[in-house]
C-alpha cells in the first residue's frame, strides 16, 4: 500500500512537472483555437 502511494504520488508529480513544463506551449495553441471559436481578440 505504501509503495503504491509513493509510486501513484511520483506520477502524478512528474506528470503536474511536465504540464506545467508544456503548459505555455499547450496554452499558446490551445488559446489561439479557443479565440477563433469566441472570436475574442486582444
């Protein structure tokens, strides 16, 4: 049970390190096609 906690939290903790990694990569793109569906312009 241990074990499987401490491996389920390193999981987790790369995979939140890595969406905060590509998060400006992902929210660039995922914005532009947001803004074309809202039609919202800065």
């Amino acid at each position: 049970m241990t074990t499987f906690f401490i491996v389920t939290s390193i999981v987790l903790g790369t995979m939140i390190l890595a969406g905060l990694k590509d998060a400006k990569k992902q929210n660039t793109a995922f914005y532009k096609s947001r803004d074309k569906a809202t039609h919202f312009h800065y």
